[in-house]
C-alpha cells in the first residue's frame, strides 16, 4: 500500500472541497485530518516513526510548506485523540484551533465538560485557551464532576469555582471595600467564575430591617436558575456569623424582592479561607462557601 500517495491524494481533494464547499470549511478540514492521522498511524506500524518526517519533507515540495512534520504530528494525534474518545460523530460546533487546545488534555472527563461549554456559551480557542489555563474544570467541587460525569441534573452551586480566581494588577486587599472594588471593574470575568446565567443588579443593595438599614454587598439575579442571588465578601477566614448575616439577608430577598415565580434565594459567601466545619453543620444548603484567590 502507497501510504504517501494516499495522504497527498486527501489534502489535494482537501484543498479543492474548500473551494468548492466555503460553507463548510471547517467541516471538510476535520474529516481530511482525521483520515490522514489515521494514515499515518498505519504507516508508522509498517515504516516506524521516521516515517512522518520523510513524508513531510515531500509534501512540503509537491504541495504546500504547512503540511510540515509538525502538521503530520497533529494529524496523527488528532486522530488518537478521536479514536480515545470514541467519538461515534464528529461534535459540529469545534473547530480546528477548539482541538487543538482540547488535546493538551488528557482526562475525558475534563474534555467533555470543556466540549459542551464551547456548545452552551459558543466560545472561540482564546476563550477555551483562557479557561484551561485557569483550571476550570479542576476547580469544579468532586460532587459536581460526579454529577457532571453521570449527566444527572446540575444545581446552581455546582458551577461556582473554587477558589474563585479574581484578576487585580493595581490594588492591594486590605479591606472588603478594596476586595468589591476589583470585583466591580471587572464584573463579567467574576460572573463567569460563579457559572452560568448570571445577571448583575446592583453592589451595596440597600435593605431595611427594624429602623436601620444594610447593604449586601452584591445582589445578582440567575436567569437559568430564576433566583436572587446574595454575595457578601469577607477577607478574613470564614465564621460562623457569617452564616447568619447572610441568611438574614436572603430571607429579607426572599420577603421583599423575590416574585412568586423565582425561585428561593441563594447565598454566596466569598471568604479568604473556607471553614468546612462551619459549612458541614450550616443547615441551609442554599448557603455557598468559596475561597478567593487574587492574581
């Protein structure tokens, strides 16, 4: 068998169909890699590993300098990683560049999950690139992965980080005020590390209980989820009248503010250190506890 004609002969037919085809480029990119991997793998059983290099050198004169070793290499890993995964179908919404950061990893697990959120937020590789490079999935709680692994249903506390990663380059933390400070000039990446839906409404919202008055520090709303959603910020470790302030105001959401067709009211505490006793014996579950960390 000519394993080097066949390979030229698929990414000859590669670049025609792409002319052919512009509405499907990506499409048509993707089946040509797998099956040249799929060559190469065979051909590297009969010929050894020196093979790709040999064959890159001639490609490069009869065809095009992009189908380099490296390229090949690609192709071929392209093709393992398909083969791991035991794909029965390409999934339509990645592209290229989407594969090649997905196969820096090498948990399936870890690479489903990062799969389906390119499908529910449609986001480009920079995107994909930024949220592996963060650990998003790792920093995911081993109940919501288990949960996430076994498709059962998913709650709001589940996609909420931990730590929460907040990015700050000018200001020191010295206070809770500082801390809300930065979160507030950056509101959408720390939306972004709570999950998904998230809306924010307003920072220090003001609620009146007796004759004085209280501001949470931020107030959201989840669309998915149809709840308010109560964060306080604490930059010392996590006490247990932390627990209760947060659940005042939460009750005083749910009797104030809420409608009667959201849901109850969640809280987020944001604290320097978790206390997991203090949780372990907390008896409302819609009480969150996560750790921050500034980078």
């Amino acid at each position: 068998m000519n394993y080097y004609n066949e390979i030229k002969t698929e990414l000859i037919n590669n670049e025609i169909n792409k002319q052919i085809k512009q509405y499907s480029i990506n499409r048509i990119d993707l089946n040509t890699y797998y099956k040249v991997g799929k060559i190469l793998s065979e051909a590297g059983k009969h010929y050894g590993e020196n093979i790709i290099g040999s064959y890159a050198k001639k490609l490069k004169l009869e065809l095009n300098k992009k189908y380099n070793e490296r390229s090949l290499r690609r192709y071929r890993q392209f093709y393992n990683f398909v083969v791991s995964l035991n794909w029965s179908a390409m999934p339509t919404n990645l592209s290229w560049s989407h594969i090649i950061e997905l196969m820096t990893l090498s948990d399936k697990n870890e690479i489903n999950y990062y799969i389906n959120i390119i499908r529910e937020k449609n986001i480009g590789y920079r995107e994909l690139n930024k949220l592996i490079k963060n650990h998003d999935y790792d920093r995911l709680s081993k109940k919501a992965k288990n949960k996430i692994n076994l498709n059962k249903i998913i709650s709001i506390d589940d996609f909420v980080k931990n730590p929460i990663i907040i990015k700050n380059n000018k200001y020191q933390v010295l206070s809770e005020k500082v801390l809300k400070k930065i979160i507030l000039e950056d509101i959408e990446s720390f939306l972004e590390e709570l999950g998904i839906g998230y809306s924010f409404i307003k920072s220090e919202y003001p609620i009146k209980i007796g004759n004085n008055y209280n501001y949470i520090d931020i107030l959201l709303y989840n669309i998915k989820y149809k709840c308010y959603v109560v964060v306080e910020l604490k930059i010392t470790e996590l006490k247990k009248e932390h627990i209760g302030q947060i659940q005042i105001y939460m009750n005083y959401i749910d009797d104030n503010v809420k409608d009667i067709y959201d849901n109850k009211t969640i809280g987020i505490i944001i604290c320097k250190h978790n206390n997991d006793f203090i949780i372990k014996y907390c008896s409302d579950e819609k009480i969150i506890s996560r750790e921050y960390l500034v980078l």
